[in-house]
C-alpha cells in the first residue's frame, strides 16, 4: 500500500483488516490442504503393517504446511489430522479413541512436535518486527 493510504485512521483500520483476514484465509487453506493430506495418507495406509508409523511420518507435511501458511495453519492442521487419524486410520474406526498403544503414542508425538515445529518453523506474521 502506499504511504497516503495510511494517513488517516481509517486506512490503518482497513489495512489491519484486510491483514487480518489474509492470515485467516491462509490459516483456513493451509488447515484445509493438511485435512485433505491426511484423508488421502489414511486411505492409503489403511490395513497396511506399516499404518502405526503414519503419524511420525506425516509431521513432514505439518512442517511444510506451518512454513507456508502460518503458525496457525500448523496448530489448526495437526489437530485435525490427528483427529482424522484417529478417526479412519486406526481401530476402533470412526471413533476418536484409539486401541494400539503405539498408534496412540505416535499421535500424541505427531500433535507435540506438529505444534512445536508450526511455531518455531513459521514464516514472521507481519513484516514490522520491533527490535
């Protein structure tokens, strides 16, 4: 924007807003491809031997979702792919309790390290920064 937008109140009330919203929308896109990440990986691992270790593996995807779209994307992204997980990928299916101690202790890792990393590995939300 340019400097005459930001005269008055007016043009920083409605460059906060606009702001806000993009963090938002990218929150939502960023929450939403992670979802869809993660129906697609349960599918494909479903009744495989290998479905415990689908979590682990999975934080590869938070990582890159919270790099491009926000801490927030991140945080949103983990807990709806583990409740998707828990959800379709592990017994008893269609229920968020989990049977397997392993699956359940994956999950639990996946949502630890999936938050830690969308805040540490998030892109600065604006770019003035105080010092």
């Amino acid at each position: 924007m340019h400097l005459p937008n930001f005269a008055g109140r007016s043009g920083i009330k409605t460059a906060a807003q606009k702001l806000r919203s993009t963090r938002l929308i990218n929150a939502g896109i960023g929450a939403t491809l992670s979802g869809i990440a993660a129906v697609i990986v349960s599918t494909i691992a479903q009744g495989r031997s290998w479905k415990n270790l689908v979590p682990l593996v999975f934080v590869v995807v938070l990582l890159v979702i919270a790099g491009l779209f926000g801490a927030r994307a991140g945080i949103i992204g983990t807990v709806l792919a583990a409740l998707i997980f828990a959800s379709f990928l592990f017994a008893p299916n269609g229920s968020v309790s989990v049977a397997s101690d392993s699956a359940r202790a994956n999950l639990g890792w996946m949502l630890l390290i999936g938050i830690a990393f969308s805040f540490l590995f998030a892109p600065p939300t604006s770019g003035l920064r105080r010092h």
